[in-house]
C-alpha cells in the first residue's frame, strides 16, 4: 500500500509494468545464456550446449519469493538464480553454465538490460516534449511579457524567448542521457576478481563478445568497483530532471492567481483540491516536481556509493540498484507529464499584457531615462522617470502620458519616439533572435 499510494504516483505506469522481478530473472537468464552462447562460438563449451541450456531454462518456473528470501542471505539475487537455474539442469550441464563469471557480472549485465528500454523511452519522450516546446515557441515568438528577476519585474522579454530557455537546457541534458544510452551502457564480465580467472586470454574477448550479443557496449575493463559508468548515468539523469524541473516550477509560479498568465492542460478532476472548489492546482507541475527531488536525492546515494574497495564493493553496490532503477522510472513518469504539459500549455497573453502594466510603467524606467538624458541631463531623466512611474501606477494613466506632460519634459522630447521607447514590446533585446536561433538548432 506504500509503494501504491506514496510512491508509485509518480514514476511511469508503463515502465513500472516493464520492470518487475521477473524481468530482471529474465535479463538474468538472458546474459547467462548468451555467456554460454559466445564460450560456445569461441570453442570453450561442447556444441549444442547452449541449445540444451534454453531447452530447460525457457520454460523453468523460478521461484520468486525464495529468491527474494536467498537474496538477503547472499547479497544479491544473481546468487540464488544460479543455484535454482543449475537445479534445473541434467548434471552433464550445470558445470557449464555461469562458467567463468560472478554474481555481479550477471546482475550488472542485467541491470542494463532492463534499463535500456526504459531509457530509450525517455529519449522519446524527450523529443517528444521538444516538437511540442517548438510549437509553443514558435506561436509566442513575439508576445511579450514581463521578465523577472529575483522574483520581481524587471524588463520585457518573449515567452516564445521563455520556452526557448527552457527547450536549451532541457537538450543540453537530453544530449547527456542520449550520449550514455549510445556508449555507456556497459556489460559487466570480470570474473571472480575482475581479471577473467581461468578464462585467461579469452576473457577479455568473451566480454565484447557477450556486449556485442546483448546489444550493450563493451568497456574498456571489467568495472566491479569503478563505478564510472553508473555515475555517468545517474548524472545524466538528474541533469534531465533538473530541466524538466526548471520548466514546471516557471509554468507553475505563472499559474498563480495572482500571476495568471499559464495554466496547465484542463482535465476533469485534475487539479480539485479537497477542500477548496475553487481551485485549480498545478498538479502536473508538482508531480515532475516531486519525481525531480527523488532522483536528485537518489543521485546523491549514488555518488556516495561510487567508491567502492577494492576489487568488489561491500554495501556500496548493493546500495546502487533501487534508486538506480527508481529513478529511471521517475524520469519516464516525469517525462510522460512534461510533454502533456507542453502540449497543452494554456498561454494567457493578456494577463501578460496586463502585467506588464502592473507597475505604471515602472519596468520600461530604463529606456525611457534614455531618451530623456539629452534634454534634461542623466541625473534628472532617472528622476522623473521614476517620479512618472509612480504617478502612472497611482492615477491608473498611461505611462507615456504622465512623462509627455511632466513639466520638466513638456515639449522638449519628441512624443513619437518616447512613446516607442516605453512600449513594452519594441523593448524585448534579442527575444525574437534566440528563438530563431534555438528553433534552428532543436527542430
């Protein structure tokens, strides 16, 4: 009920589905018969020997809860799989099976098995979320907004500029995870030790032979204890979800009534509070949100865990699984509700227009103290247009008004170019740029 209620809401359904015990036995026995299958190519084991090994593997019923109860004994659930596998084979073949290879050669190989799906699904799901983010921006290229910093007004940009940010991050970290997926995504084969002990010669080509079998990358060495790879994921991972992150705290701090210039996607019943009819949440925000924070936390046990002793860890491994795969499952689930989001983002403009009006003016002071320097000096332009600003907010009058008219001003500016000077949207710098700009590179 745990898992159920507090937990399972927020990773993806579909890749809870994919990984489950069972798939990870299966993975399993997939690395195990492919070990076999490239000792067999190579002549280190008799001809038919892998035929045999499938011919009472495939269809062997493993017994699931001992091998979550041989587990805590032995330390890892690939030691409690070999003795039921060997228990199902004839005795002529138990000595060739798990030949030349430990448990954690086998559940590091597994591992990435399982995983590999998963990640290639949140690549998809990313670009997936970068089509719709290029939508959205292309349709906002030019509505203007109010940008903030530290939490206030500060000056006119785009939102198509906005979404443009968030798509630039949210790739820099794409490249990131596609990167690891591509290359990273090591088989695990050492032996005992780690030096391929009694295989000798063969060990290290049966190991790219055995990446080359599963469809993984082989890696340079055995990596028991350099946990390299692991971190490389783990980081990918969180740098995805610090973008995905990044674009559901902006969208969220925008969906306040206050604010009210984004709302997410509308679905019944999504959003009710339990008390408060009148409220519309952004759920989808804080469910990336709250997936973001477990896989940052989990990436933290990680790196914790990333120097190991010696030639095989105690404690540190075994501490890399559950957050390794929880996270992956968080970012899919993460990643599921970011491209709804994007697609069906609601972008109020003229609560944008109307923000930007909010303060009198006060946000175009800086531009318009330029165009009133060479009449009335620096000092007094920076003056009245605070002064006027003010005036504008109080009386409700439009800015350009107020100046037009101040006594200091009063015919001594032209009225067209100051009035251009504080519209806010002449007044967004490169906005329109950055968007072609990153359109060009993320479609």
């Amino acid at each position: 009920m745990y898992d159920l209620l507090l937990r399972q809401p927020f990773m993806s359904e579909t890749g809870m589905q994919a990984i489950r015990a069972q798939a990870l036995v299966a993975a399993m026995r997939e690395v195990e018969l492919a070990l076999a299958a490239e000792q067999e190519a190579r002549g280190l084991l008799p001809e038919g020997t892998v035929k045999a090994l499938q011919t009472h593997l495939d269809d062997h019923a493993f017994d699931m809860q001992a091998l979550a109860e041989e587990t805590a004994k032995g330390g890892n659930a690939a030691i409690p799989f070999v003795k039921q596998a060997k228990a199902a084979l004839p005795d002529e073949l138990k000595r060739h099976f798990h030949k030349g290879a430990t448990s954690q050669d086998i559940v590091d190989s597994a591992l990435m098995l399982v995983l590999k799906p998963r990640l290639e699904r949140c690549l998809s799901l990313l670009a997936q979320a970068r089509t719709s983010g290029c939508t959205l921006m292309q349709t906002h290229r030019g509505t203007a907004m109010v940008g903030r910093t530290l939490m206030q007004q500060a000056l006119p940009i785009t939102f198509g500029a906005k979404v443009a940010n968030w798509l630039w991050g949210l790739h820099q970290a794409e490249r990131r995870l596609d990167n690891v997926v591509a290359s990273g995504l090591y088989v695990q084969l050492g032996g005992a030790v780690g030096v391929h002990s009694g295989l000798d010669e063969h060990g290290l080509p049966l190991m790219d032979g055995l990446a080359a079998r599963l469809g993984l990358n082989a890696p340079l060495l055995p990596w028991h204890t350099d946990r390299q790879p692991i971190l490389a994921l783990a980081g990918a991972l969180d740098a995805v979800a610090a973008g995905a992150d990044k674009i559901a705290l902006d969208v969220s701090l925008l969906c306040q009534t206050e604010v009210g210039e984004l709302s997410e996607p509308a679905e019944a019943g999504v959003g009710e509070s339990s008390s408060m009819p009148h409220k519309r949440n952004p759920v989808a925000c804080a469910r990336i949100r709250a997936a973001a924070r477990q896989v940052h936390g989990n990436a933290g046990i990680i790196a914790n865990a990333a120097a190991q002793p010696l030639e095989r860890g105690l404690g540190e491994w075994h501490a890399e699984w559950a957050p390794l795969v929880d996270s992956v499952l968080l970012l899919e689930g993460a990643l599921e509700t970011l491209t709804a989001l994007l697609d069906g983002l609601e972008v109020h403009s003229e609560a944008m227009q109307r923000n930007l009006a909010v303060t009198g003016g006060a946000i175009m002071a800086e531009p318009a103290a330029r165009v009133l320097v060479p009449a009335v000096g620096s000092d007094a332009a920076k003056r009245i247009a605070r002064e006027s600003s003010e005036t504008a907010r109080v009386q409700g009058r439009p800015y350009a008004d107020v100046l037009l008219e101040h006594a200091e001003v009063a015919g001594k500016v032209d009225e067209a170019t100051l009035r251009d000077a504080v519209r806010p949207e002449l007044y967004i710098g490169s906005s329109l740029a950055q968007v072609e700009r990153a359109l060009n590179v993320l479609r």
